[in-house]
C-alpha cells in the first residue's frame, strides 16, 4: 500500500512529521513540483505495522490532501509533474 500527500507548504510538512516522527519507520519521498511549489509526499508501509500506517495517515491527512494509490499509480502522478 502506498499513499500521496499533497502539502502547499514545507513548513506544513515539516509540522506534519514531528506528529509521527516517533512511530512511523517506513519508507517515503519528497517532491516538489516547480510548477506550482506544491510539495508530494509518497509513503509506504514497508517498516510499519497496518495499525500504525493507517494512524500515519489520519494524521497527515489533516495537514494534507491524501489520495490513496498503489505505488505505480504514485510513481505515475510524479513523473507528470
């Protein structure tokens, strides 16, 4: 499972993280578009439980617009930036 996180500011994003700083361990990555200086966030849950991804992911979704995507779909909506 993989989720995108559309932030319209690193300072957003960087509020969102010290939130789940202490519990999330997987992998993700960083884009920002140039374009439009919006910031993408795509997680994975490769070192979390479910349990732990999904409360990742209620919790940057208040910072954030989630969109849930498998990781070639996320793979996909980045390379069209």
């Amino acid at each position: 499972m993989c989720s995108l996180y559309i932030f319209d500011s690193l300072a957003t994003i960087i509020s969102a993280a010290k939130q789940v700083a202490s519990f999330y361990f997987s992998e993700n990555c960083l884009y920002k578009n140039p374009s439009n200086g919006r910031y993408y966030l795509v997680l994975t849950n490769s070192n979390n439980t479910s349990q732990e991804f999904v409360r990742v992911c209620n919790i940057l979704a208040e910072y954030g617009t989630a969109k849930k995507l498998t990781y070639e779909e996320a793979l996909q909506t980045l390379s069209a930036l």
